[in-house]
C-alpha cells in the first residue's frame, strides 16, 4: 500500500488536521450513539501523546452548502469532551494565528465542513484555505473516502498526509479480504435488489472462489434461471443480467451459491404461517433461505480461508426468517474464533443483521462505511485513499 500512518510522521510541535467522521444520531438534544466518536480517539490520542496538536475537521448531516444551526458541531462537543476525557475547543472560523495560539496539546474541532458549498465542490480555495491551518494532514474518515471534497481529497495534496488508526485498520481488513486474501475465498451478498449491486457483483465474481447470494437478490437469480418464485420481491427485468453474471462467474471459475431450498409464507410479517420448499408456489413470497441451502452455505464457509459479507440472507428483522442469516453469521463468528476463518463485512443491513445474531463481536473486522466499504468492493478507486498515496513528502 502506498499510503503513510501516524507512525510514519513526526508530530512533535506541529498541528495535525485530522479528518473524522463524527456524525452522530442525535436525539432529544443528544447525541444518542457515541460509537464513531470513540472510534477516533485513538488516533487522536496517539497524536497528542506525539507531542502535536490536533484540529478536526468533520462534517455534520447534510446542510447542503450552507449554515444550518440544527447542524451545528458545536452539538457534538459535550459527547466528544466526555468520550475524550478533556476539553475540546470549538471555533466557527479559525486562522492559523489563532491555533497558534492555542496550547501545544490542544483539540480543536472546526464547524461543519459543509456549511460552504466550496467543500463537496473540492474548491482549490478552502483545500488551500484548510492546508494554511496545519502542517500534516490525518485522514481518519473511511467512511467518507469515497467523496473528493475539500477536506477528504483536495488538502491530502498540499500537506503531507497519512491514515489514521481507524483508516488504516479498515484498509488493512479489506486488503486482506480481497487485495491479497488467503484462498480460498467466499463472499455473501445478500439484499433487496441485484439492480443497486451490479458493479460489486461483477467485481466479485472475478475476484472470490464461491459467492453467497442470498435475500431477494437470489429471487432475481432464480427466476432468470426459469425457476418459480411466486409474490416475492424479485427484479424480472434483471433476468439477463442475472444471467450474464453467472455466465462471468463460469467463466472465472467462480462458484455461485444460490438458495436450493426457502421458507416461504403467504404474509410479510413476524411469524407468519411458512413452510420450507423446493419451489416457491404461485400465491407464496420467498421470505429466507432453507435449511438444505444454509447446510451448503457451511460447507463453503468450512473450507474458506477469507470471508467477505454484504448483507442478510432473507428477511432478517422478521422472526422467523432470520434464521439462514443468524446460523451462517454464526458459524463464520465462530471459525474466526477458531483462528480458522479471515471475516470482514460492511454496510447498513450487514452490521444490524450481524448484531441480532450475536456474531458482530467475533468477526475479524466489521465496515461502518457503507458507500466506501461498497466502492470498495465494488472495485473502485476511493479519492481520499488515492490522495493519500500521491500526497507530497514531508
């Protein structure tokens, strides 16, 4: 990888700019889940302990290029003094004779860098304007490294710049999990719709051994293949698509896990009447996979090297039709328990479904990025990873 870490950088006497992603849910005046705040501090403490001083940039919902008070970051400041332990400084509009004049262990955290339309335009001015702040740039936002905005890509060629902990941490998990993984490997993509998964299923096929595709994305497969599938949520218009990947994935000798068995009801609702069956019948919706298909599920998993999960096998949130998501998730949480199993997921859908089944702890690394994890995925260059490898010497 190309790119430096905190390790490479000297920080002492100098000020950090460290880009985070700290937008919180925020309910009844509060930050209401703290867990993208303590994911930074580590990088932030790593810095002080450095001898530098530490200003943050951050963005904050979406203003849409101007200020918007409910979006303010000052609303985030008691959550962050109190996950840091100390003080943090808030200041609108800073200048650098300003955070000079700040004490040498400072933490400063600047208001939301989407207040100005010059940030998602990556305006040369505000990345210049930012670069004045500080003497190294820290991206430690993955999860917004797929935008090249002011603070995320156009600073990182003005300063010399590195990851942060929890940057290179995710970087690291997924150059594992597909830059050079320990075959063979096996990925799960699960959800709704082939139509938003197009490029990561396409990307996938060439990259892993077997590839899981479960939730009502394998509805899409199985009908293209002539099968029934009833009232469930399939894309039928995708059928030649659907085709054509399992075309490519012959080709690459990539072997397809479709579901060989479902649970099938009548109502998309918790513990509606369901039966498990081999063809989904005209009046039925296809609602998880069946025990026959999460037995070859395990076989796969059995002999992976390296796993790679994006989204559920069926409709997680209902009981009873979490059960093909919550036996596989569990079953790779415990090979990587064993030491036996590399696993790395990512996305919404994937960590909700992962927690409900008790197995998000034991995976070897898990994504909140959702954009970036896909893009990632998916192939494609992240700007404030590309950045970062092009950003001038110190």
């Amino acid at each position: 990888m190309g790119w430096k870490t905190l390790d490479d950088m000297s920080f002492a006497g100098k000020t950090a700019l460290v880009r985070v992603d700290i937008n919180v849910p925020f309910e009844n005046g509060q930050v209401s889940d703290d867990t993208r705040i303590r994911a930074v501090l580590p990088t932030i403490r790593d810095i002080l302990a450095a001898g530098g001083k530490v200003v943050l940039l951050a963005h904050f919902g979406r203003p849409k290029g101007k200020p918007v008070p409910e979006m303010s970051l000052s609303h985030v400041v008691p959550a962050l003094n109190a996950a840091l332990g100390r003080e943090v400084i808030f200041v609108e509009k800073p200048s650098r004779d300003w955070i000079d004049c700040q004490p040498a262990d400072a933490v400063i955290l600047v208001e939301n860098t989407r207040f100005t339309p010059m940030e998602e335009a990556n305006d040369p001015r505000m990345a210049q304007f930012l670069a004045s702040l500080g003497d190294i740039y820290v991206n430690d936002a993955f999860s917004a490294a797929h935008r090249a905005h002011a603070s995320t890509e156009g600073v990182a060629h003005l300063l010399p710049s590195c990851a942060g902990r929890l940057m290179a941490a995710e970087l690291g998990a997924l150059e594992a999990a597909l830059g050079h993984p320990q075959r063979p490997v096996v990925a799960v993509v699960g959800g709704a719709k082939v139509s938003t998964k197009l490029d990561l299923l396409g990307n996938l096929v060439s990259k892993v051994d077997h590839l899981v595709i479960g939730g009502g994305m394998a509805n899409t497969f199985l009908a293209a293949q002539g099968k029934p599938v009833g009232k469930s949520l399939a894309e039928h218009d995708l059928a030649p698509t659907a085709r054509e990947i399992l075309a490519k994935a012959k080709a690459t000798g990539c072997q397809i896990i479709l579901p060989v068995d479902q649970v099938v009801a009548r109502d998309f609702r918790a513990n509606a009447p369901h039966e498990v069956v081999i063809d989904c019948p005209d009046d039925a919706m296809i609602l998880d996979a069946g025990p026959q298909s999460v037995a070859a599920i395990a076989a796969v998993f059995e002999r992976a090297k390296t796993l790679i999960w994006n989204g559920p096998l069926g409709a997680f949130e209902l009981e009873p039709f979490d059960a093909a998501t919550n036996a596989a998730a569990r079953q790779a949480a415990e090979l990587t328990r064993a030491g036996a199993l590399v696993s790395v997921a990512g996305g919404g859908d994937t960590v909700a479904a992962l927690n409900r089944a008790g197995a998000a702890a034991d995976f070897s690394y898990i994504s909140t990025a959702g954009g970036a994890f896909l893009e990632w995925m998916e192939g494609k260059e992240l700007p404030g990873v590309k950045a970062l490898e092009t950003a001038p010497e110190g």
